[in-house]
C-alpha cells in the first residue's frame, strides 16, 4: 500500500470536522483525536483570540486565559494577518450568542 502524504490526508480531516453534527458528536471526536492538553491548549488560543478581537491588551488576555507569551503572540498575528479567527468569530459576533448555533442537530 502506498505511503500517502499528509498534505494529502489534511482534506479528509477537514471534511470530517465539517462532518460533525452536535457538540457530543464533536466531543467524542475531539477526545479520540487529541490529548486532552491538544483539546485545552486550542480552547486557551480560541479565548485568547476572541480576547484580542474585542480588544483586549496581552496583559488583559494573559490575565483572563492561562496562555504563554509566544503562543498569545502566534495568535496575535494570525487575528492581525491571518483569516481563519477573524472568518469564524466575527461571523460569530453578528449572530446570536448561542454557542451551538453553528451545531446541526
């Protein structure tokens, strides 16, 4: 069997992330998938960017999210540069404030 690159298996695991149709889905899912400190570790980046979007300072944010300089930092540029944060939590910003909204059931 041929060795497939993981360029090649990231599409799968997009689509299968796009799959998931309820929070308990994405739960269980997410605890197969990752360590619980992988699961802690992407929720600390999340609320950290959601911090610096309503424009919080990195001290504010540090004070308010248990995350290290370098990692608030990373996060900083991708919600100045980058368009992943800035797509899914202003969209999340203009509609309501129910946190499964997005979650088909």
């Amino acid at each position: 069997m041929e060795k497939r690159s993981s360029d090649a298996l990231i599409p799968a695991l997009y689509e299968t992330i796009l799959s998931l149709r309820t929070t308990e889905d994405c739960k269980a899912f997410f605890e197969d998938l990752c360590t619980y400190k992988e699961i802690e570790q992407m929720a600390e980046r999340l609320a950290a960017a959601k911090l610096l979007l309503a424009g919080k300072t990195y001290l504010q944010v540090i004070d308010e999210v248990e995350i290290s300089s370098a990692t608030l930092s990373r996060v900083s540029r991708c919600v100045q540069f980058g368009n992943g944060y800035a797509r899914v939590l202003k969209k999340d910003d203009s509609e309501s404030s129910d946190p499964n909204k997005n979650i088909r059931r």
